[in-house]
C-alpha cells in the first residue's frame, strides 16, 4: 500500500478544530430548522460559489478530493477533511477555512496560487456567519438515513397480493410475469415441446443433456404430472448437486490454491472439502438460512470433527495476497457483503460508500469481526479415508515430515540462543552507532558480518529495561552512553577513580566484578570500545561455563559470584538470550526461514498429494474479541475511533446492538439470515432465477445497491422471497416453482411484435435461449460418448482436458495463480473475488479448441465407434449417432446432408481420423449442441 | 467520446439475439453499429453481426499516434547505473561508503560499486549509455530515457504486480488487458494481446497478464518461446489428425448444419456469431502459423537480429505488430534473470548481450517499416538496482560481495515511437544513482502517460465491478507531458 500523499489539511491544527466542533454539533447548529431566507441563497449563489468554483472545486470537486475534502456540497464543508470539519457555527475566527484562507505563516495555506483578495474573504466570512446557506440539492445532500428510505431493495420485503389471475395463468410466476407483459400489450410465447423442454431442463438442473431413453420416456407419458415426475427426478439425483453447487462457488470466488504465496505450498490442500460441503447442501436441499449460518460460524453450531465445519471454506478459500492480513479481511468483508447481501460494502473501506448507505464505520464493525478470528494451525478432521492402509502410511509419512520441521526449529532454536550469547558484543557495537552521539564509523565486527537487526534489537530492549535501575552488569554502559565523544576518556577515568576510592566503602557502586575489572584493566576510548570489551568479558563467561558443564552436566551455577552474575545476564530469567520458540522464529535468519518454508512445504505437500490423508475443514476459530478502528483511507498506519462489532446500519436500524458473544461471527450470521433482513432472500432469490433465464430479475446480481439496476418484476420477486423464507428456506421448493411456471416452459422462438416492444426480453416474452458454459460444455460432451464419471467429491484432479480425466468438471483444479487457458477462453468466473456472474463470449480460440483439440477429437472417436457399432447400413450408423449427440432421430435432410459428407470426404494417408469420426466430430461442434433453446 | 460501461459492454457481450434486435438496437442509439460504435465514436467499421466480437478494433478516446504496444520486459531488475543512467561519483567512491546513507532497500548494502561498464554518447543528443546497451544506443535520438522511475518497495512481486497491473498486492487487471479492453485489436486471426517468455514463466506467473475482473478474453495469450513448432506455441491452434482440404470440409459439413439450425430459428445473433468464429478460427491457423515462422524472413534480418531466444521473439512481436497485434510482451526469460545480486558485470554482460543487437534491430526494423510512429516501445524491469554493493546474506548471494540490490527509490524506463519526445532525458536520479530526485515518475504516472499516447484519459478507462468503476491507475497517475513529442 501506498503511503498516503501528504495531505495540506493534516496538522495539528486541524485535529484541535476536530476536537471542539464534531460533525455532529454541527449538524445540530447548521441544519436549522426553519427555511434558509431566500436572500441568503441569492447572495450564495452571485457571491460565494463562483469563488468555490474558481479557486477550490479543481482540488475538492467531484473530479478530485485533494485530502479527503469535497467542496461541492454544503455536506462537504460539515464534513471537512479527514481529520474534522471546516467551518464551525458560532466560531468564525476557529474555522478551519477562514485559517487557511488568512496565509498565516507555518500553516496550511489556500488556495496554494496565492491568497484571495481581502474582499473575497470577506465575503467567504459572512457567509460562514450566515450558516453557510446551499440550496437544497435531493441528491448531493441525500443523507444515509434518507437513501435507505428510499431505495427498493432497502424496503421490507412484503408479500404482494396475486394479480388477478390471468386466463392462461398457471402458476404464481405466471400471473406477475403475465400482469408485467399485459401491462406492455404481450404476452407469453406457447409452450416449448417436450424435446425442447427435457433438453432445456436438464441442462439447467443437471449440466449435461438427456439421454434418448429420458426423452422418449417423457415423450410417452401421458399422465398429467409428467413434468412434475420429471422436475422430481431431476431434482432428486445428485448430478443436481454437482452442477448447481457451481453456480455457488462462482459466488464464493473457490479455488483449490492461494493466489502467491512466495515459496509455500501455493496449493489449498482441503479446499476441495468446501466444495463437496456445498455439492452435498444442494443434494441434501439444505434450508439456505442454515447454509449461511454453518458458512460463516459453523464452528459455534456443531460439534468439534462434524463435516458441516467444511462449510467455513466459504470465508477461507480466497486469496492470500502475499498472507496480507488486511486484504484478506477485505476479501472476506467483500465475499460475505456482496455474495450473501448484494452491497458493495468493500466499497467503503478508504471512505463513506459514494453512492449505497454504508459509512466507512460499518466496514470496520465487520472488519473487527473477522479481525477476532482466527485460521487455527492445525485443522480438525472431518472424516477417515477410505483406506486405513492408505492412512497409516499417510500418517507414518506426515511424523517423519512434521518431525524434520521440529528438529530444525529446535536446532534453529538453539542456534540463534547461541548466536545471541557469543555475539553480545558486536550487538552492542551496532547499538554503540546507531547512538546519535557517535559518528557512524565502520564497524569492524567479531562475527563474520554485521548481527541481524533482531538479535540487535533483543539486546536494545533489555538494555532499554535495565536502564532505569542501578544495574551491576550494564550501569557503567549506561552512564557513559549519555557521554559525548570529546568527554569519553575522562569520563572512563573519572569512572575508575571513583571505584578506586570507592574501594572497600559500603556505599561504593555496586558493579559487577569482571566488568569492572575488564575497564580498569584496559580503559575503553570509546562506546564501540566499551561494546568489544562487554562482549569479550561475556564470551570469557561463556567459554567458563561450557567447560563446566562438559565436566559437570548438571552443574547449576559457575561457582565464581562475579562470572555467575554475568551468567545469568546469559543465560537466566529475563536474559535477551533465552527465547522461546515463536519469539525464535522472528528472530532467524534468511536461510533458517527459507529452509522451515522448505520442510513446511513438504509437509503440506504431503496432505496434497497423499490418497491417506484424511479431510480437514479450513475452519476460523473466535480468537480475542477486539474492536477495530476505522483506518482513514484505509491505512493501517492511521488507525482512527474504534468502532464496536455490529451489522450494517442500513439493514440493521439505527437501534442496532453490538455483537457480544466472541467474534461475533455467529450473530453476523444470524442477521444477515434474520426474516426482517430484506436483502439475503432477495438476493438469493434473484441467483435462482439468473441461473434458470440467464439473467436475473435484476441484473446486476451482487449489487442490489443504488448503482445495481432495479428488478424488472419488483412483485415477483418480493413474492418469491417471501415464499423462500415461509418455505423453510428451500432452494429446491423455489426451483420447482420456477420450473413448473409457464414462463420458464415457453419456446424460445422469436416474435418481432414483441421485440419491438421489449427488444431485450427482460420481461420475459419468450425463453432465452442459452449457449452452455464451461463446466456443461466439457460434461456434455464426456456424457454423450459415455464417457462421464459421475462419482461424487474428493481431491481435485490435474489437467482438465487430457482425455483421460472423465470425472465431472466441478472436480478439475482451479489453480487461481495459472488457471489454464481453456478455462478462461470459456468464460470460467473470476477466481479472485465472488463472481456474480459470468462473461458470456465468442471468440476464435473456442472454435480451435472443438476443432483441433485431442479431448474432443477422442470422444467423437468414441461416439463414432459406437454408432458404427449399433447398425449395418450407413443410415443406421448415422442415426446412432445422432440419437447420442442430440437424443433424436436425425432428419431426412439430416441424414442426406451427412451421407453425402461421408461420400465425399476424402482418406489419405494424412487423414488419420476417419469420416464417421469427423462427422461425430461436426455434430459436437453444432450450434445445436452449444445451445439450449 | 466513450469507453464502454460494463453495463454497454455486457450488453454487448450477451450480444442481441437476432439480427432484427441488432438493427433495432443499432437504429436506437446504442451503436450505429456494432461495438465499435458502442465504443467510440466516429467509428468506420461497417460490422456484420459476426464481426460483434469484445475484440473488434475501435478507437480510442481521442486521435492518438500509438496504435500498438511492445513492452520489453527485463524481469529481475536491470542495473540503471549500469545502462542507462552513468554516475562517475560512483567511481570516485568505489569500495568506499557513500557519503549520504544508504537507503533501505530488500537486503543489507555496503560500499560504492562503480560500474564495470564503458558508458559513451550517442547520437545528436549525445545521450550516454553503456556498451550493455550499444546496439540499442544507435536509436537514442528516438529514445525517450526516463531515468526518474520509482516503485512502491524492493520486492519483486507486488513490483512486478505494480508494473503490470497498477496494484502491488490486489488482484487487477493487466495493462495489456486494459489497453486491449479498450481497443480491441485489428487482426481477428490473432490475438490481441500476447506474452511471450522463453522457457516457462516469470515470477508470480500468469498474473503478470491477467484479465481479472476484466472478460477473460482480454487476458494475454502466453507464449513460450523456447519452442519453435507453431502448435506448441498456441494451444489447440492445429489439427494433427486431418489436412487442411479435409478440415474445411468438415466445417462446411459444421456450417452447413448450423446454417440450417439458425435459420429456423430467425437468425439468432448469439448463434450467427458462433458460427462466424469458426472461419476466425479457420484462418488463425493458417495466420498464426505464418505469424510465428520467422524462417520466412530474408537472411539479411534474422542475421540482424541475432541467434538468441530473445532475438527470436523479439523478431516475432516486429511480425505480429505487422499484423495488427494490440499487445505483445517480451520477458527475458523464466524466473527472474536479471535479478543479479552477485557476479553483476558477468550476468548484465551476458543478459544484454542476449538481447541488445536484437533490441536495435528492431528499432530500425519497425522504423524502415514506418511502424514505430504507431507502435509504442517500452524497455525497463520492475525496479533497477543500488548503486551500492549487496553484502552477503546467508543463502542469498553466495557470499559474493559483487552485486546489487534490488531498487525502487530510483531506476530507468526508456520508451520509444508512438508519439513520444525522442533523444530526450526525463528527471534524474541523485549524484550516485540512490533515488529519483528530480521531476520523479511513479509507475501510475508512466501508465497514464502510456495510455495518453495511446489515445485515453487514464481517468475515463473504466469498468464498473463490484461497484466502483475501476482503472488502471487506480486514484493516481498523471500524464508526464513533457514525454510526448
């Protein structure tokens, strides 16, 4: 992060201004109650803001906010800067503006091109005195209070009534969306045919096409729930799981690695316990308030090892940018805020939100939220593998792994303790130049180079802690490091005369023997002299006491009082010398770290890579509550008022209660699923119907905020939240819902009477049609060469498209730090940050992958070979295949235009995929296959 | 004049379903047609709905000479008192401390380290470089040196994620996405932003062109260039398993059964479009091949250019320039190679030596071609290096005392063409080469003077994500103005 730029209005003065008049005062005086005289705005008007505009807007206008300040708005001025307001009522002279408008020497003065004319001041002046008058502008004044009573999706969500029931209305969603299309003189396009629908729905609930045998099956029911059997099968199979719970972790910005992390382990090994938490809440139909709750705090809701704990990968699974704690917040605040509620609230984490009402203040109430917990070091399991062989070599493996990271620390431990003792003197030499008094002279160090600035700093701090005290070690270091160079050496002898006569006194300076000796034996000239001197006399104590010891192991003490004394400056409570293990680990070199980083890395690529290792929940933990301060313009090195841990004022009221128990993360749970909260249902509502139509109902899906674009069926959607919650918040109740609606079972064919009207469909006058994405593109294409396999969770597999790996594409690695580019040319989310929803391109590099790529060159092989199989004569070959690739018969023109490509395709020795398999290979290609209708 | 929303460009990029809502929203002000009007205005591209690709060429925000972009990227920090910026003082103080304190910088620094390189002038300007650079040198008086350049810290990733993508930590979108965002790119048979990097990838990998929030296809095509056959060069670009004659055949087969497919259902736009990108497709094979087969330039240049790797790729941004390639980026090599915290004078020596002919060669290259006028040149790394030596590290240097730190108080960019004041030396590093003290020039800055050559206010190249409209520069940068010609 930057440092900020220096800012004109940061001076002490200003923080003085803040102190006596606050924002809110202010308020109180300025916003008086009756009407401002007209006279007043006039003279506003033809005499003060044509100054504004000339000599501040350029700096502190709507382009630039120079220092935080805007000066286009009356709010502007009561807000200030960012350390207080500019004008304060009743006290002209203390105003910040009339200061800096004076030019008074050494302080900030404005315009910065040179002072206004007196007469200009003047005029600035009575206007500060008339209470600063603006006209009334709806927008630039709007407070919080006020957006939040007016934006929609702030509204409580009320359960409109139906509308009156339409002729052709079958379901709720038919009569608002039929009342909308009336309104406009449309209505809805005639149902789709059963292929189209089977086809349309599966895609949807599945991600992959149906089978012959599923159409035909629907095709010939001819009961009058047929769809109805339909939506329930559909729904009840898992393979619903695997392609729904993608939609969800496009919103939970998933990935199976860190984003760089330097030299560690870059790869997550548990994320993929995340993504079949979720797979399995679709499956299970979890009620979605019970999904938030265990996503953001299932460790407060379940029992230690639960495999709900899983669920937490929700606030873990993002990036680590570079282990920035505070963007990693950030990253959490913005996953929670736009994922679950639709706010930008990351918005507002340098500054008050510009357009939603959301204060800087809230930002930081859920910042200390996810401040207060912690990522515990150890993850708790959630399951066994399924092989116990597999897990005890696993286990074996992971002691002997995590065994050589103890060992070296341990080792590490003791050398640093080591280094710390023998190098006591050239720590002192370096703290001998860095005292102001002393010349930087070259150092010439008794070690091979200069200590490392933290074995420096231990021996600073206790020299700084034994400073205040008469102390028998360090007493004489600390006189004479008051003492300038000039006056060293008298001051050394006047030192030693002192104990000279001291001798045998009872109130003589009580100073270490061997130290005092060592002066008088060779009086230092200089600080750095004294530091060598200190140093040698410990390493003579220290050379004592190894002696000993190797004689005498468990000798306690140097028998000598003097040698003992500087002993246990070495070696005793409170020495810079004994360090406990996390202290020792800041205090190691490069090399130490590099090689911890290294031994680290082979342990957790161990739980990568090993089939034994059992599944763990990257889970947070409450850590110690603590509130955070608002940090201005969102710099940690100014930290501002601390704001208490609690929800977000706009959805919470101006009567909300801060959180008390722990983090808070169970209650910030609590209200964002709580029934008067009117975003999440929303907001969640308008995810399932994006999905299902392609777009949702409105537009922009985690924005629900003043820039979002508003629903364009407010009641139908207002009705569909309310039905979720009253439905115990199933997702499934919403989707059959939806499915069973006319709307959703309409053709997609084109009207023009209608797009004349609508040109963008979003009232729904026909069914978009849909081109398939990424995940429904691979697993279609494996399914129709029977290929697919469908088992359900674990370990993420490596490289997507080599055709070897079969399994369902919600299970391919998301690398976030090289995401490979087939997954980018098809449009894949964002892997950086919750994505609400995906691009939707056409682009060449597409077209080259189904044309020339090996994965799908080897299924229409494959397809190829069964259609050859299953028939005698070219037709029926040709009809096997197409009954693979699109679940029907092929046309007579179909068949004609296939066989005449397979008479006239050509077989030289180049050719090394025959025509059958070309052909299998144009039919994957089709638009037909890439579309849902 | 405007760059796209996203709400425009999504619009644009759910494309309209049918040629008749394409005319309609054509005939309602959204564009007369096609995104290169929902772009800018003014434009001349008559598009049929299959031309309605995010990668349609537009124009900028204003007439601007700098059409394309070469970013000559020297990864791991080269040496600026070494190259570009001479400083005698060095020499008068080598092996002894400098007078003023060293500043902090990634790792401990002792003495003055004079440079091992002979520095001449060149040119009218009479601009000095070092032999490092001679080749390149003959160009000075078309070189705009800026010898001011600071970055934020002395580390190489979040300075790489600086350099490349305006933040050092948050994740953001490349400069090449942005540019390629807001122009698209003249030859739809290539892509429109390539970066090529010998032998694997630089550090922090594939971010360095990512498009991040931006749409996926404005993300950088990675190249390695240690391979020379076309279809290790880009992904999925040729088939082995059929000629030429018999592919097209199968796509008539394809377009054939498409054709028939739209057509019962009104020409759909989104379906017209798809089945156009299969004849792009069709022929960036056929272009790409040629794009990248550098034997098929005239011995006199490949000669020129020299034998290297970076030679070689450097040959092929001239080639893909030519085509109408928006963006190329050239690193040196995997990893960090310039990063030269020991054995400098061998390794700069060696590094420039790789690169420095070819460099030259393609100046005059891009110049007899007329093409440096359009074709904005930028040359530097992350950072530059101290002037001071680096003191051993334990696992660090080899306990060699023969090398420099990383620096981002103060190093050297040079750019050329495109409109930019050649022959001209921009600000100046103190008398040792610490820190920019004069007329400083912070990487924003140097974006936003890029994107002015280019033909965009930094300011107005937006998209709106997760409810802020974000730029490239973030809420900083200004356009150095005495860089431009």
């Amino acid at each position: 992060m930057l440092p900020p730029r220096r800012r004109r209005f940061d001076s002490p003065q200003t923080l003085i201004v803040f102190c006596i008049g606050t924002l809110a005062v202010l308020g109180g005086i300025l916003r008086a109650a009756e009407p401002v005289p007209a006279e007043h705005l006039e003279f506003f008007e033809k005499q003060v803001r044509p100054l504004l505009v000339q000599h501040c807007q350029e700096c502190h206008g709507s382009k630039k906010q120079e220092a935080g300040l805007r000066l286009d708005s009356r709010r502007g001025f009561l807000k200030g800067t960012d350390s207080g307001p500019l004008i304060i009522a009743g006290n002209v002279d203390g105003s910040r503006l009339m200061q800096v408008l004076g030019y008074l020497p050494n302080e900030t003065q404005m315009p910065p091109k040179g002072k206004l004319p007196a007469e200009q001041i003047a005029l600035i002046r009575k206007w500060v005195e008339l209470g600063a008058p603006w006209p009334e502008d709806p927008v630039g004044n709007a407070s919080l209070e006020d957006a939040a009573k007016i934006h929609w999706a702030f509204q409580p969500i009320k359960r409109p009534a139906l509308p009156a029931a339409h002729s052709d209305g079958r379901t709720p969603v038919d009569a608002f969306i039929q009342s909308a299309l009336g309104a406009k003189g449309l209505k809805l396009s005639e149902p789709a045919d059963r292929y189209t629908f089977i086809r349309r729905v599966t895609l949807d609930l599945w991600g992959i096409p149906p089978t012959i045998e599923d159409v035909r099956e629907y095709e010939s029911d001819a009961s009058p729930d047929a769809t109805e059997k339909l939506l329930d099968r559909l729904l009840a199979s898992p393979l619903y799981g695997q392609r729904w719970a993608r939609h969800w972790l496009d919103v939970a910005r998933y990935a199976d690695s860190k984003g760089y992390v330097f030299t560690a382990e870059p790869r997550y090994p548990y994320s993929y316990t995340y993504r079949d938490y979720v797979v399995d809440a679709f499956n299970v139909d979890k009620p979605f308030d019970e999904f938030v709750i265990e996503q953001l705090a299932a460790d407060s809701v379940v029992e230690a090892n639960d495999p709900r704990l899983a669920a937490m990968g929700f606030l873990t699974v993002g990036r680590r940018y570079l282990n920035n704690n505070h963007d990693i917040i950030d990253d959490r605040i913005d996953v929670v805020s736009r994922g679950l509620l639709g706010l930008t609230v990351g918005c507002a984490r340098c500054h008050d939100h510009k357009f939603d009402p959301v204060p800087t203040e809230d930002y930081y109430s859920l910042f200390g939220i996810f401040a207060s917990s912690t990522e515990p070091e150890e993850l708790p399991i959630i399951g066994s593998p399924k092989e116990a062989a597999a897990y005890a070599e696993f286990q074996k493996e992971l002691a002997i792994r995590e065994k050589a990271v103890t060992d070296y620390e341990a080792e590490s431990l003791a050398k640093v303790m080591d280094e710390l003792r023998s190098r006591s003197g050239d720590c002192l030499l370096v703290i001998a130049r860095d005292n102001q008094n002393w010349l930087k002279l070259p150092a010439v160090f008794a070690g091979k180079n200069e200590p490392r600035r933290q074995l420096v700093d231990r021996w600073k701090g206790y020299l700084e802690r034994t400073a205040k005290e008469e102390h028998r070690v360090f007493a004489p270091w600390h006189q004479l490091s008051k003492v300038l160079p000039d006056d060293f050496p008298a001051h050394v002898t006047k030192l030693i005369d002192r104990w000279k006569s001291d001798e045998g006194k009872t109130d003589a300076d009580k100073i270490n023997l061997l130290i005092r000796n060592s002066i008088m034996g060779m009086p230092p000239k200089s600080l750095p002299e004294l530091a060598r001197l200190y140093g040698d006399t410990f390493n003579q104590v220290v050379g004592q006491w190894d002696a000993l010891r190797k004689q005498t192991p468990d000798a306690k003490s140097l028998p000598d009082a003097a040698a003992e004394e500087l002993r246990l400056v070495l070696y005793g409570e409170g020495s810079p010398a004994v360090v406990a293990m996390d202290e020792a680990r800041r205090l190691v070199g490069r090399d130490v770290r590099d090689k911890v980083t290294e031994l680290k890395r082979k342990v957790d690529n161990l739980k990568v890579t090993s089939p034994g290792a059992p599944p763990r929940a990257m889970v947070m933990r409450d850590g110690s509550p603590q509130n955070s301060p608002v940090l201005i313009r969102g710099n940690p090195g100014r930290p501002g008022k601390q704001v208490p841990r609690q929800f977000l004022q706009v959805v919470a009221g101006p009567d909300r209660k801060p959180y008390s128990k722990g983090s808070g993360r169970l209650e910030l749970a609590q209200s964002i699923v709580d029934r008067k909260n009117p975003l999440t249902s929303r907001v969640i509502t308008n995810r399932i119907w994006q999905h299902h139509f392609g777009t949702g109902l409105v537009p922009t899906p985690s924005d629900f905020g003043t820039r979002g674009l508003p629903p364009s069926n407010p009641e139908l959607l207002d009705w569909l939240s309310s039905q979720l919650m009253d439905g115990s918040w199933s997702l499934k109740r919403m989707h059959r819902l939806v499915l069973s609606s006319a709307v959703y079972r309409q053709s997609s064919k084109e009207n023009a009477q209608a797009r004349a009207i609508d040109p963008e469909n979003r009232l729904l006058w026909r069914m978009p049609r849909l081109r398939i994405d990424f995940e429904e593109m691979r697993d279609s294409i494996l399914a129709v060469s029977d290929r697919l396999d469908f088992s359900l969770g674990g370990r993420p597999f490596d490289d997507v498209m080599n055709s070897k790996n079969t399994r369902r594409t919600i299970y391919a690695m998301v690398n976030r730090n090289d995401l490979p580019g087939v997954f980018r040319a098809f449009d894949f989310a964002d892997v950086d940050a919750s994505a609400p929803d995906r691009p939707s391109t056409t682009v060449p590099q597409q077209a080259l992958f189904a044309m020339n790529s090996p994965f799908v060159i080897e299924q229409a092989r494959r397809i190829s070979a069964e259609g050859q199989r299953s028939a005698t004569d070219d037709a029926g070959r040709l009809a096997a295949i197409y009954r693979k690739v699109f679940a029907r018969e092929p046309s007579s023109e179909e068949r004609e235009i296939g066989l005449r490509y397979l008479r006239e395709a050509l077989t030289t020795p180049t050719e090394k995929q025959s025509p059958w398999d070309r052909l299998a290979q144009a039919l994957l290609l089709t638009n037909e296959f890439w579309f849902a209708d | 004049m405007s760059i796209p929303t996203t709400r425009e460009l999504r619009q644009h990029l759910s494309l309209p379903s049918t040629r008749r809502e394409f005319l309609n929203r054509a005939g309602t002000g959204l564009g007369s047609l096609g995104l290169a009007s929902l772009l800018g205005q003014g434009s001349q591209i008559h598009a049929a709905p299959g031309d309605l690709s995010p990668m349609t060429p537009r124009p900028a925000q204003f007439a601007a000479k700098a059409k394309h972009v070469i970013h000559i990227f020297l990864n791991g920090g080269p040496s600026h008192v070494d190259t570009f910026d001479p400083k005698p003082s060095l020499t008068k103080y080598n092996g002894q401390a400098l007078p003023t304190t060293n500043l902090p910088t990634e790792r401990k620094t002792g003495a003055a380290l004079a440079s091992p390189f002979k520095f001449a002038k060149y040119g009218e300007s009479g601009i000095e470089v070092s032999e490092l650079f001679q080749h390149t040198a003959r160009h000075i008086d078309d070189i705009c040196v800026i010898r001011s350049m600071r970055a934020e810290v002395p580390n190489h990733e979040p300075s790489l994620m600086l350099m490349n993508c305006g933040d050092g930590r948050l994740p953001r979108p490349s400069f090449g996405s942005w540019v390629t965002y807001g122009m698209g790119t003249e030859n739809q048979n290539l892509p429109g932003f390539i970066a090529m990097c010998p032998n694997g990838l630089p550090i922090t990998g594939a971010q360095n062109w990512r498009s991040s929030f931006l749409p996926g296809v404005y993300q950088g095509t990675y190249i390695d260039t240690r391979h020379k056959q076309i279809e290790k060069l880009i992904e999925n670009i040729r088939n082995d398993q059929i000629g030429s004659g018999e592919q097209r055949r199968q796509l008539n087969l394809l377009q054939e059964l498409n054709r028939r497919h739209a057509d019962q259902r009104s020409s759909d736009a989104a379906l017209e479009t798809r089945i156009h990108s299969f004849e792009l497709a069709y022929k960036m094979q056929m272009e790409a091949t040629d794009a990248f087969n550098i034997e098929q330039e005239p011995k006199h240049v490949l000669e020129a250019y020299g034998n290297s790797v970076q030679s070689r790729q450097l040959l092929i941004a001239r080639r893909l320039i030519e085509r109408g390639v928006r963006f190329v980026q050239l690193w040196h090599g995997e990893g960090q190679p310039w990063d030269n915290h020991d054995d400098l004078e061998v390794n700069h020596r060696r590094l420039a030596g790789e690169c420095d002919r070819a460099i030259g060669a393609l100046l005059t290259d891009l110049k007899e071609r007329g093409l440096l006028d359009e074709t904005l040149v930028l040359w530097g790394g992350e950072f530059g290096r101290t002037p001071v030596v680096e003191l051993p590290t334990p696992g660090a240097n080899a306990g060699k005392i023969n090398g420099r730190d990383h620096n981002h108080h103060g190093f050297t960019c040079w750019l050329a063409g495109g409109g930019v004041k050649g022959g001209y030396v921009h600000g100046a590093t103190d008398e040792f080469g610490f820190k920019a003290v004069e007329k400083p020039v912070g990487v924003h800055d140097l974006h936003a003077t890029m994107l002015h050559l280019l033909g965009f206010d930094h300011e107005k190249l937006t998209y709106r994500y997760a409810g802020r409209d974000f730029r490239l520069t973030d809420i900083h940068g200004e356009v150095v103005k005495e860089l431009l010609s």
